[in-house]
C-alpha cells in the first residue's frame, strides 16, 4: 500500500495554505487534501452532526407518524428508532472513508461509479437534494424570524426575513470546513437547550395512549413502513455529505471512532426530536389540516417565553443545515468535472444559493394566502 507522501505525487492536491484557520476562506476545490493540512479530532463530528437536525424539519418528520399515517405513539417510536438506527449505521459507514480518501464523498463515489457515471449522483446532490432541502430550511427560519418580529410588533416582510437566513448560510458555507465546524460547535449550546426543554414540556402535555387511526387502503403496516421509509431517508439523506466532513482528519485518526461520533450525531438528534414531534401530534389542542400551520401547534404544549425561544432555534437550526447545504452542493457541482466559467469556489456557492433563492418567491405566495406569518 502506497504512503500518504506517495499518494500526494500521483493525485490533485488541493492549493494553499488552510491548516486548522478559521476566519479565513477555505481555498481549493474537491482536490486530495495533503497530510499537512490535515487536523481535527473525531469528537469534532458529534456537534457537526447534531445541529443540523435540531430544526423543525425533523420536528415533522415524528409529526407524520401520529398525524398524517394514522399510527399511534409507541408505533410510530418504533419506526422512528429503527429507520435512525439504520441511517446513521450508512452514515457511520461513508464518514469513516474521509481520513483514507482525503477527498469529498461525491469525488469517492467516482469509484463505483466511475467518472462520467459519478455526473447523475453529483448532479443530483448537487440540484435535488440541496436545492431542494435549502428552500425548506431557509422558508420555515424565515417564517420563524417573521414571527419573532411580530412579537416586537414590527411587521418584518418574507422578502427580508429570507434574505437575512440566506446571507447567514452562504456567509458560513463560503468561509468553508472549518468555520462551518465551529459554527456548529458554538450553535449547539442555545439549540441543544431550547429544543431539549421544549421536549420535556410536549412530553408532559402528551398523550402516550392514543390509538392508532389507519389510513385506508394503506392500512397500519403500510402506515408503519411509510414512517419507517421517512425516517431512514431523514438519517441517512446526510450520507452523501459524510466525507466532506472527514476528509480533513489525519489518515491515522480512529476511523471507528470518526465512523461513531458522526453516526452518534445524527441518531441522537434524529431519534430525541422526531419523538418530540410524535409526541406533539398527540397533544390536546394541536390541529394538523391543510390549512394549519405547523410551528404554531408547539404553542400548545409550552410557555410563550419558551415558544419564542424555540422560533428563534428554528430560524438557527436552519442556518446550521444550511450551511452544511449549500458546502457539500457545490462540492457536488465541483465533482461534476465541469471548469464553471472561471468562477471561483466561493463564487460557486453564492451562485448555488442565489439559484435556490429565487423558488421560495412562489411559495411565499401561496403562504401569505394563508396567512402564515400573521399566524406564527
């Protein structure tokens, strides 16, 4: 087996100085990472990982068993420990690559899919995925701003509180891997708190007894195995991000220990707030139609202080995701192969989030009809 030195005289390696900087741009692109930039430690992940998902997207995740599939509370625990379980063993899996690879997950997906057959998972991580999950974030922790604005009775338009997220997430995701690592690290404290009272508060109010409702055709076990599907998506929907997280660690590093923080991460947070959401669903008061608003229905079951408190990590979380977001997407257009008009990285990644930004323009629309903001 050929040496870290051997290695960096055959391969791309990425250019410039980085090191363990913080408040600097990250430089270079997808390229092999040498092994004097490399540092870190596996604990690292463990924050990295948990406060992407303290975020209400995965407050609805749980929200789904008891509201929209019709399960009752202990089923819908169930799928959601085993479907977490699962996705975060994946995750275990691709993070512990990073430190032996030393380059992006969608640069070492070339290896099974070889180059021209990496286009379709890169292109679609890159697009989809990130896309698609950036819109969601950035329109709920606008909505979540909004709503706090209302508080201090200043009427704070969609326009501005999507604006202020987007400049947040792509500020962070252009200073790059070590930044975006901190930020995680410094977030969890005020996240961690909030979302772990607001939970105690949803299970004191909660009502563990409530049977499950069926949907027809669907029938319990249908119901149970769309949960269960939700969930391991959820989980294991990071996995084509792991190594973009890891590839900086030194290539002795325990990559069991990098495999565990990681997975531990993302099972932790995944398991303890979907069952926060599941468990919400089930509190008196709570209305779950089509035309209900999701946020306000934690108002049910905790103090306005708390509830306010808990907008204000909603609006958080989502730059926490993100960030992580739009880094990892434009690695997976970097990945592409393809040389994007000159542009630099950075340029890269403003460019991705500017693209995104202009979709929530139509869902604000179809909100305000609605009247979300006034609602929060």
């Amino acid at each position: 087996m050929q040496s870290v030195q051997e290695v960096e005289k055959h391969v791309p390696v990425r250019e410039g100085d980085y090191g363990e900087r913080v408040a600097t741009v990250e430089p270079g692109g997808v390229e092999y990472i040498s092994l004097k930039e490399r540092h870190g430690k596996p604990i690292d992940l463990f924050w990295t990982w948990l406060s992407p998902n303290l975020e209400f997207a995965t407050v609805y995740v749980g929200v789904l068993g008891v509201a929209v599939f019709g399960l009752s509370f202990w089923e819908t625990a169930l799928a959601i420990l085993i479907g977490s379980a699962l996705g975060s063993l994946t995750h275990f899996v691709v993070s512990s690559w990073g430190p032996k690879f030393g380059v992006p997950m969608m640069v070492e997906s070339r290896g099974a899919f070889g180059f021209l057959g990496n286009i379709l998972p890169a292109g679609l991580n890159a697009f989809t995925g990130t896309i698609g999950w950036f819109i969601v974030n950035s329109v709920s922790g606008a909505f979540a701003l909004q709503a706090l604005a209302m508080l201090i009775k200043v009427e704070l338009p969609f326009a501005i509180a999507f604006l202020i997220i987007v400049v947040a997430q792509v500020a962070i995701a252009t200073l790059g891997h070590n930044f975006i690592h901190v930020f995680e690290r410094w977030a969890l404290p005020l996240l961690g708190v909030v979302f772990a009272l607001a939970t105690i508060f949803i299970f004191t109010k909660a009502n563990f007894g409530i049977a499950a409702k069926p949907i027809p055709v669907v029938g319990e076990f249908g119901g149970f195995m769309l949960l269960f599907t939700a969930t391991f998506g959820y989980a294991a929907g990071w996995n084509p991000y792991a190594a973009d997280y890891t590839r900086y660690l030194p290539p002795n590093t325990n990559r069991t220990m990098v495999g565990f923080w990681a997975a531990m991460g993302v099972f932790v947070s995944c398991v303890v707030i979907e069952l926060a959401g599941a468990a919400l669903a089930t509190v008196a008061g709570t209305k779950w139609g089509p035309t209900d608003i999701p946020t306000v229905q934690l108002q049910q079951a905790m103090p306005d202080l708390l509830y306010y408190l808990t907008l204000l990590c909603i609006a958080v979380g989502a730059v926490c995701a993100n960030a992580i977001n739009i880094y990892s997407g434009t690695m997976s257009l970097v990945a592409l192969g393809i040389r994007e008009m000159g542009m630099t990285l950075r340029q890269r990644r403003a460019l991705l989030a500017v693209v995104a930004g202009r979709s929530p323009r139509r869902i604000h629309r179809s909100a305000t009809s609605r009247s979300w903001s006034a609602s929060c």
